[in-house]
C-alpha cells in the first residue's frame, strides 16, 4: 500500500524524465519500458488485442472479444481460408 501510494504520486515525474531523454536522443529502455508495465498493469483489461491478432494471424490460433461471446478467426489473406475454425483443428485431439 505505501509504494502504490509512492508510485502514483511519482508517475507524472517519471514520464517527465522519459520525455526529456527522449528529447535529448537518450535510450531509456528500462525505464519507459517499466512505465509502460506499470500502465498496463493498473488497467482493468490489459491491452493484448494486438497480440492476439499476431498469433491469430500467423498460426490461426483464434481470439476472444470484448463485445460479443465466442472464439474467432480472421481469415486475413486467402491463404487463411484453409486453416479452418479452431474445432476443425482440435478435432480428435484431448
């Protein structure tokens, strides 16, 4: 509870530093990267639609939406098309 209470009252500052050092030209993997962790974790739902898409697209693997029930797949191109629902390919498989 006090380093959520630490962190909140810090953020503004910690996304000033990241501005200005990318300003600057300086590489601050560690620390924008833990500023976009801690974004995404104080999310009610984590932004992994863009993942889900990707896995989607390369291995057809489906995806979950947000505003309707079920399991989807896209058939993106049309070497998609023979990839078939994700019963087709579970079929016989436990």
């Amino acid at each position: 509870p006090v380093i959520a209470g630490e962190l909140n009252e810090r953020t503004a500052a910690w996304r000033r530093v990241i501005v200005v050092a990318i300003g600057y030209g300086i590489a601050t993997p560690a620390l924008s990267g833990s500023l976009n962790y801690f974004d995404s974790y104080r999310r009610a739902s984590l932004p992994a639609n863009m993942t889900q898409a990707q896995r989607d697209f390369f291995g057809g693997h489906t995806y979950e939406r947000t505003d309707r029930e079920g399991v989807f797949h896209t058939e993106w191109t049309d070497a998609h098309k023979s990839i078939g629902d994700i019963s087709e390919r579970m079929a016989g498989n436990v």
